[in-house]
C-alpha cells in the first residue's frame, strides 16, 4: 500500500511545533522513529501500576476473592494476548495510514462523528492522568506521612495535595515537550525500573518463606473467575491499546509496531501482573514500593524515585494523546486550539483532580466501566480499515470525508450499552469477558450496518488524491 502525505513537505523535520506534532495530519515518512524508540516509549508506557493493582485482585484483596497462581497465569496469558492483538492491528492501521486516532476515527466515524469517541478518549485519558498524579501523591504519602498534620479536603493530607499539584506541573510539562520527551525518559527509566521490580518481587518472596509458601497460599484463595479477571485487564490497559494508534502512527514497518506492542504486553505489563500477585501474597500490598519504603531509608528512596519515574513515563503519554483527542475534536467544533494551550490547560485541570482524590475515591470503578463498556470505541475502525473501506484508506484526503457514518456512531453504542449490560446484569456464558464480547459484537454490527446503508451518500467510497 502506497500513501501520501497531504502536501507534508519531505525537508520538514521530525518534530516542529509549528506543525503541532501532526495533529491534524499525517505524519510523513522522514518523520518517523526507529525501532528503539517505540521499544522505549512502549516499556515505560507499560509500567504503570494498575499492572501491579490488577496482579493484586487475582491474588485477592485483603485475602477475600483471588484465584490460584495457576488460574492468575492463565489469565494473564489470556489477556495480554488480547491486549497484544488488538494493540498490534490498530497500530499496523496507524503505521500504514500515518494518522493520529482523531483522524483515523474519520473514516468510520466521520469528520464530525469522530468527535464523539474523541471527546470520550479526552475523559478517559484526563482520567488516567488524574489517577496517576493521585498515585505519586499516595506514595510520597506513605514515603513519609504527614509532616504538618494538616488534612485537606477528603481527608487527604497538606503534603499529598502538595506533591501530587508539584508532579502534575512535571508531568504537564514534559507533554508539552512532545513525542522526543517520551522516548527520551522511557528509555532512560526503564531498564532500571524493571530490574528493581523483578528483584523486589524475589525479596518479597523470600521474606514469606520461599517461592512454595505463595503457591500454598494462593491455592487458598478463590472468588475470582478467569473471565472477571481477563475483564480486569482487559479494563486496566484498553485506552492505552487505543492511545497506541497516536505513538505507532510514527512507526516506520510492521515489525516496529510488534516490537512496541511486545514490549508492554509480553514483558512489562505481565511482570507487574506476577510482582503485583505476589507481593500481595507475600504482603498483603500488590505494590512493591510500598513494601520498599518500610526496609530502610535507602530502599525507601530508591522505591520512591523510581516510582515517580516509572509515572512519569506514563502520564507524560496520557497528555500527550489526550491533545490529540481534544485539539481535533475542537477543530471538527470549528475552534482552533494549538496542542501546548490543551497539554498546560488539561494537565492543571487534571493535577487538581488528582491532588484532591480522584484516585483514591473513584480509580477502581473507573477501570472496571473502562473495560466493560469502552473497550467497543476500537470496533468500528477496525473493521472499516480491515473488512469494509480499506481502499479508501490509500485514495482519500481526510478532509474530504463525509461529516457521519451512522454505522460507526450506532455500532459503537450499541457495544457500550451491551459492555455495560455483560459486565453487571447478563454475563455472556462460559464467564467471557464482558468488554472483549462487546467489541465482537461492535465488529460485527459495523460490517452489517455499512452493508445496510451501502447506498447512504455519505457511505459511499472517496477516492479524492492526497497528493
């Protein structure tokens, strides 16, 4: 498949402000990173704790619930391989066309239809980034407690608040910097972090008496399906999977798209899901800073910086996209807002809420809805760039795309609606999980709907020139 550029010059570089890092275009071939760069970015995407939180909940929490380690691995097995799946085919899609998710979305949505799951990726990804900016407070929090005794709203500490406004400026700031920002970090970070994780987690194990004494214990606990727990994967990573159209649409061949999916979920992710599991059968904390800080001043700062770090990478890719999201869906309202005004305005909006607790009052319902009913966002544009308009995507300019394509719009809510309905009142048989049978049906249901209204004007095929 051959595509142009729309008019993107050949000498532009690969990143320049002016072009507000191919936001409303795509991005040109001299433009695009190496393997390295999405191996980077993609480990310190991958280390965010919600791997360890998730590992956590398959061991049970405050030992009620959980699975055995036998059932823990299957499930992560299960639902990394999902997650590398389907984060792999919407970045082969972003890799071949160079377009962000808000232009992609074009496509199957429309250029005003898109605005809908735009504007949804926007609440998801501020959410993330508040959680995040919440976590870096807990855990200077618990790092060294409440030094001036003063409780803020929520019952929440002066220096919590403190730290998670200080980090949520950092954070923010770094964004603003743009796509070098994140492999620069990532790649700097993250060997370190993965090392401590893996021998934090032999710590720990060793503490309860050897590696038998956790399968010992983990075979005491149940409560929790195979099926709930691939939901709760599936739940923590999905807007990540979708935000991976953003960074693979600078991958230069398939095999970089693989090698960046990879990374996150065959080893990141997975080894967060086995410390977080054990250490909460070690413990009784999937997290294995808050164990660090209890051994001491040097391990408490070591966990502590590292856990920033580790944050960093992430939140920085949470705003990053989430410009992505809010500059073109605005641009579809007829505003124009430049990339680094949305990075600054959504990072303070998100470091306020972050400081004072959406983290800790709303994270765990956050994912589990994430999961359930968000995960469809993915079905359309699947199957518009696979099964039913793939050629459009090699002869049509993005401006020149119809405003709706209802089938796009209805199938997508249509699966969050089922998502929903999976998750808390009909679960689909065999304890399938909740999210993944709602972007089946989403997949399905778009096919079948474009099929429909084939003879719809705005269904029909563009085949304006790009160049």
């Amino acid at each position: 498949m051959t595509l142009s550029t729309d008019n993107v010059s050949s000498k532009k570089p690969a990143v320049d402000e002016t072009n507000e890092e191919f936001m409303l275009e795509r991005v040109p071939q001299n433009a695009r990173r190496s393997w390295w760069s999405q191996f980077a970015i993609w480990v310190g995407f991958g280390y965010v704790p919600t791997g360890l939180i998730v590992g956590g909940q398959l061991a049970g929490v405050g030992g009620e619930g959980g699975m055995p380690f036998g059932d823990a691995m299957l499930t992560v097995v299960l639902g990394q391989g999902i997650l590398l799946i389907l984060t792999f085919l919407l970045g082969f899609a972003a890799m071949k066309t160079g377009l962000n998710l808000s232009l992609i979305s074009r496509f199957s949505y429309g250029t005003k239809g898109m605005i809908l799951p735009m504007l949804i990726m926007g609440l998801l990804t501020l959410g993330w980034f508040a959680s995040i900016v919440g976590m870096v407070g807990d855990i200077f929090d618990v790092a060294f407690g409440s030094l001036t005794g003063i409780t803020i709203l929520n019952g929440l500490s002066l220096e919590y608040v403190l730290f998670s406004l200080f980090w949520g400026a950092i954070f923010t700031w770094s964004a603003w910097k743009g796509i070098v920002a994140l492999e620069r970090i990532s790649a700097s970070a993250a060997p370190f972090i993965l090392l401590v994780a893996v021998v934090a987690a032999v710590m720990m194990t060793n503490e309860f008496g050897g590696f038998g004494n956790v399968l010992a214990e983990g075979s005491t606990r149940s409560g929790t399906t195979v099926g709930t727990g691939v939901t709760l994967l599936i739940g923590a990573w999905i807007a990540g999977v979708i935000m991976g159209v953003d960074i693979f649409r600078f991958a230069k061949k398939a095999s970089h798209v693989l090698i960046g999916a990879g990374a996150c979920f065959i080893l990141t992710n997975p080894l967060l899901n086995i410390v977080g599991y054990t250490g909460s059968i070690a413990t009784g904390d999937a997290n294995f800073i808050s164990w660090m800080v209890t051994k001491g001043p040097f391990f408490a700062i070591i966990g502590v910086v590292l856990w920033v770090v580790a944050l960093w990478t992430t939140n920085m890719s949470e705003l990053y996209c989430n410009a992505l999201y809010v500059g073109p869906a605005a641009n579809a309202m007829g505003f124009k807002v430049s990339r680094p005004k949305i990075v600054i305005t959504v990072g303070i909006i998100g470091s306020i809420l972050g400081a004072f607790g959406f983290y800790s009052f709303f994270f765990a319902d956050f994912i589990t809805v994430l999961g359930a009913a968000f995960v469809p966002l993915a079905g359309p544009i699947l199957a518009d760039f696979y099964v039913v308009r793939r050629r459009e995507y090699e002869t049509a300019n993005v401006n020149d795309l119809p405003k709706v394509r209802w089938p796009g719009i209805i199938s997508f809510l249509i699966g969050a609606a089922l998502g929903i309905v999976f998750q808390y009142a009909l679960p689909l048989p065999g304890d399938f999980p909740a999210g993944l049978g709602a972007l089946i049906v989403t997949f399905a249901l778009h096919i079948v709907l474009s099929k429909a209204m084939k003879n719809r004007p705005e269904q029909a095929l563009v085949t304006s020139s790009n160049a």
